[in-house]
C-alpha cells in the first residue's frame, strides 16, 4: 500500500557520483533499487504494477469463490499491505503463490527494461515525454492489443512483455505530465480507449514554465489549464518557454526555463515536483489496476489467469481405458472426471491444460499383451475436454484377425462412438486365432 508520509532525502555529493555510474540516463519510477539509494520511500515502477495486479487478482477471487474452501472476504484485506503469499494462501492454501509472483516478475522486469533498452529509453513516445501525449497514448494501447493477441495465442512470454512496456508509459504519464498539477484526483477517462480524442493539449507555441534555479521548483508552473509534459534530452529540442523534464541526467533542464516538472521520486534532486510524487504514484496505481482489469474484462478470467499464471496447477490429465471388459470402470470414471472438470471450469482453479488420451489393450495369444495409448488430446478449454472425453460412450468390441510382427496373435480393438446412450452390458471376449 501507498504510505501516507514519505521523509524528504537529500543524497550527498558522493551518493550522487555512485547513481550517476548506476543509473542510466533516463526517467520515470524509479526500479526499488534505485529507490534504496536515491530517494528512500519513493513509491517505483515494481510497486505500482504488483499491488495492481494484486487488487484486480483479489477482485477475481472474491468473485470467484474457491471450491471446496470458504470464500475470502475484502474485509480481511483491507487496511493492510496486500503480500500475494497471503493472499494465495487465503485462496488456494500455503506455498501457491510461486507460479503467479513468476509470471509477475517477468511484467515488472518488462516494465523497467524500458528504462534500459536502446530501442526504449530514449524514445519520448515510450514515456509521454516532449508533449507527444497523442503519439505517447497510440503506443500504449497498441502495446495493450498485443497483449491481448499475445496471450489469446498463448504466448504468454510475449505478453507479459507487451504488459510490462504498457505499464511503463501509462505510469510515466502520471509522473511526466501535469495531469497531477492541473489538480486531477482520479485518472485520465480517455487514456486507455482509443476512441476518445485526448482534449485540451498544449501547442508548440504556448509557454509551460517559468526559470527554477533551484532543484526544488514548486512555483515553476505558470497555472495555465492545458495539458503538457516535460522535455527530456536533446531529442527532440526543447522549444522556448517549454518544461522540462528535470534532474541530474536530463540535459534540457540546463537551458531556459531551467528546472523541471517530473514526480518520479520523493528526491529534488531527480525530481524538481517531488513534493508531489505521492500524488502521481497513487494515480499511476490506480490508472495500472484500470489497465488490468481492462485486460481482464478482454481475456476472460480464464485467460487472465493463464496471462498472470494465477493458478498453482499445470495441467489435469485423464487417461482412459477403453477396452470393452472395462464398461463399468468407464461409467465410475467419466461420472468423477465430470465433477472435477465442472468443479474447476471457469475458475481460477481451471489447470492449464486439459489432457486426455484414450488406451485400450492388444492381446497376444503367445507373447502376453501390448498397451496401445491413442494420441493425446490437449484443450485449454474445460467445455472442449468434455466433449472429446467419450461421456455417454457406446463401446463395442471387434475381433479380428491381422497380421502383426508376432506369429499366432489376436487382437482386440476397441472402437469408440461418441453418442448420449449409456455403454452396454460388458461383452465377452472371444478370441480369434490369426493363422499366417
């Protein structure tokens, strides 16, 4: 959770030489190891994109109650720093929750490469730098579609690092812009939807910002009612009377109008608006739990699962003996294999995937018997697994008589035809010798 008092610090000479070797320049929430020496208590990167993913996950599993356990209550979560270890355990029971903080780390690693990537770091469209708010906003959904194809195809490496890189600008936005100036309390309504135009945007010629030789710059803002956001780098130039974006590693902060307007951390001398970081970062939170949740109502909660690797199983496998002696196992075993499929379909407890394979016996008068497996059907889909799985099955036996690599053996086959009647009484097995 968002701490409510964050105590300012001031790095001293030294500190700044070490974060100068470190740290690259660039801009945004810092990564939490940064945060440790250059600004303790500045709410990164890593912060805003796991506690939205745990609200939207908690979201799911009160609306989904888990089988065979109580349901969780919000009133147990609220007030408290919400850990994924409780609050997998509260679902699924202790020691679940290794798969989901994985599949997590893979988004918030995703999310701060964009800091670091030549291809990223210093492109303004990636971090709502340099007013490109229009061209910033196109990125991001863009990114957030190929999310959604990514993970309907399964491709769920992909699609946690198109998440982590949407995650990256849509929190950028919020430290970047004066969003949190203009005196906004709730995110931008048009930012994640791609059909409303963005209003009220400041042009090239319109003045942002007055000179701040200071690092702290509260009063740099001129108050004017368009949306703007700071210039960082050389590329593009920074035009006159425009913002920047602020700190020791942005070059543009050294030209009129010095100073600058990012809240990336609670330290002045990265952000010249650290005083309103806490603001920023509980926007950006809030802004990241609408992009999940977004991505929820998109996938299905099923899907959505699967993207954030949500449940602890891998896969639930049925294999089934066919074999017409074995009628009545086949009756007990279809009846329990449809209790767990419907007990966990559509469920955060639905394994990823379903597996079924069907086997029935080769009899050999002279070298025993031979097991022969059928090729295995693999679903994502509970629905589709029940109707591959011969329910209702009408089993019969032929026996014939066919060459094979051993003298003298008879085979017995197996044939399944999907059908709703029950299987008949079990069939007695009678040879047939096959002379060569």
């Amino acid at each position: 959770m968002l701490p409510t008092e964050v105590p300012q610090s001031h790095p001293g000479p030294s500190a700044l030489l070490l974060l100068q070797l470190l740290l690259p320049p660039t801009s945004a929430f810092f990564p939490n190891i940064w945060s440790l020496l250059a600004a303790p208590g500045s709410i990164t990167h890593q912060d805003l994109t796991e506690e939205a993913a745990l609200n939207v996950t908690l979201q799911l599993f009160l609306e989904q109650p888990p089988p065979g356990r109580p349901p969780l209550r919000l009133e147990d979560f609220l007030g408290r720093t919400l850990l994924a270890d409780d609050l997998f355990a509260a679902y699924f029971g202790p020691g679940s929750s290794r798969r989901f903080r994985a599949a997590l780390g893979e988004v918030s690693r995703a999310n701060a490469a964009q800091d670091f990537l030549p291809t990223s770091r210093n492109d303004p469209d990636l971090h709502f730098d340099a007013e490109r708010l229009g061209q910033g906003r196109a990125r991001l959904v863009g990114a957030l579609r190929e999310t959604v194809v990514a993970a309907r195809a399964l491709d769920h490496t992909l699609a946690r690092q198109r998440l982590g890189a949407a995650l990256h600008a849509l929190q950028d936005f919020y430290s970047h812009s004066n969003w949190v100036e203009l005196g906004e309390q709730q995110p931008h309504p048009h930012l994640l939807w791609p059909r409303q135009e963005l209003q009220n945007l400041a042009q090239v010629a319109d003045p942002t910002c007055s000179d701040c030789e200071e690092l702290s710059c509260p009063r740099n803002w001129l108050g004017f009612t368009l949306l703007t956001s700071g210039y960082f780098g050389t590329h593009p130039p920074k035009p006159p009377g425009k913002c920047s974006h602020g700190g020791h590693f942005d070059r543009s902060s050294s030209q009129p109008p010095r100073g600058g307007i990012n809240k990336d951390s609670t330290s002045p001398g990265f952000s010249p608006h650290h005083m309103l970081h806490l603001q920023a970062a509980k926007l950006a939170l809030l802004a990241s739990i609408q992009a999940f949740s977004l991505l929820r109502s998109r996938l299905g909660d099923r899907d959505f699962s699967r993207l954030l690797d949500i449940t602890p199983a891998s896969s639930l496998s049925f294999v089934l003996d066919t074999t017409g002696s074995m009628g009545e196992e086949i009756n007990a075993a279809k009846i329990q294999a449809r209790h767990l499929v419907e007990q966990r379909r559509g469920s955060p407890m639905e394994p990823a995937p379903w597996s079924l394979s069907t086997m029935s016996w080769c009899l050999f008068m002279t070298q025993g018997s031979a097991l022969s497996l059928q090729p295995v059907t693999l679903t994502a889909s509970g629905n589709s697994l029940m109707r591959s799985m011969p329910w209702g099955v009408e089993t019969s036996l032929r026996c014939a008589c066919q060459p094979c690599s051993w003298p003298c053996c008879t085979h017995l086959h197996s044939q399944i035809s999907l059908s709703s009647r029950m299987p008949p009484p079990r069939m007695p097995f009678s040879p047939t010798r096959w002379n060569p």
